[in-house]
C-alpha cells in the first residue's frame, strides 16, 4: 500500500509540474530547486591571440528539476555562449544567455558568467531577467558550474575550426520568484 501511495503521490506531483511549466512554478512562488541540463553544443574555435582562443557557440538540451523522487523534466534550455581559453594555463572566462522553455511554452531569461579550468569546470553566478507567462517577471538566479569538454578541442593557430562539444550545467541552489 505504500508503494501505491508513492507512486500517486510522484504522478500528482509529475502532474502539477508539467502544467505549470516548470517545478513548483504558480502565482506568488518563492522557491530555492536543484536543476541541472545535460546539454549538446555546436560553434567555432580560433585562436585570438598568441596564448588565447576563444569558442563562441550554442548549447542545447532538456532542463531538469532534481526532486526528492529524482529528476523532473521541466522543458528544455538554449544558450548562445562565448568562452575565452588561455592555451597556456587552461584557465577559462565565459558567458552566456539562455532560455527555458517549459512544457506549457512559458519562458524564463538568464544570463551566465563563469570562471574555471578543464575538468573542474567552469563556476560562476546566473540571474534570472524576465521572462514571459507565468515567469514574466521572475527574478532570481544562483550559483552554477558547468563542465565540458571544450578542453579537448582542436585549435589551429590559422583557422577556424567547427566544434561539437557537450557537457553539463547544474544549480545546487537555483532560487526564482515569481510575483
């Protein structure tokens, strides 16, 4: 009988959040989630200067909210990103803007600014800066990492390159709300 219950309460709760969007999304909401999206990426790298190259391209995939039951799809995240890398220390300075389109086609708005090194990945802080339905005038944002593999990419000191790149992006503590 406890399993049943569970899995009424998990389908109510799958229910909720796919009408809305996005986990816990509805009028007045305050909330603080994990999130996090496995992503896929195309663009170009060159070099732009003696130790520096720099990767401007799109990052793409499903977004998910990690609840108490596990992951929850929430819609999907596009990002346009640029990553400057010096080539002698590996260190890397990026940024971005993404949206989030969530099942019910509402949309949320964040900019990304990160700093880090190959396999530890990339840190930095996001904000959320609008939106439109129901996050029409979410604020919020948090803390971020992102990790990839863009240190494997190919530079020519003479051309640029197209590159194929995936990675994630995660939110320990990714707060929004929603007026």
């Amino acid at each position: 009988m406890r399993i049943i219950g569970r899995l009424l309460t998990i389908t109510a709760v799958a229910l909720l959040l796919g009408l809305s969007g996005m986990p816990g999304a509805g009028a007045a909401e305050d909330q603080t989630v994990r999130a996090f999206s496995a992503f896929q990426g195309e663009g170009q790298i060159m070099r732009t200067g003696p130790q520096e190259a720099t990767y401007i391209g799109m990052f793409s995939g499903r977004f998910y909210i990690d609840t108490e039951q596990g992951p929850v799809d929430a819609g999907s995240m596009t990002c346009p990103v640029v990553v400057h890398i010096n080539l002698k220390d590996s260190t890397q300075k990026g940024s971005g803007q993404c949206v989030f389109i969530g099942r019910e086609g509402n949309l949320a708005y964040m900019n990304l600014t990160c700093t880090g090194v190959p396999l530890v990945g990339c840190g930095g802080d996001s904000t959320l800066t609008g939106g439109a339905g129901r996050f029409a005038n979410v604020t919020g944002g948090g803390p971020f990492m992102i990790r990839s593999n863009l240190d494997d990419l190919t530079v020519k000191p003479d051309a640029t390159v197209k590159a194929k790149t995936s990675g994630i992006i995660f939110w320990r503590e990714l707060h929004y709300k929603i007026p």
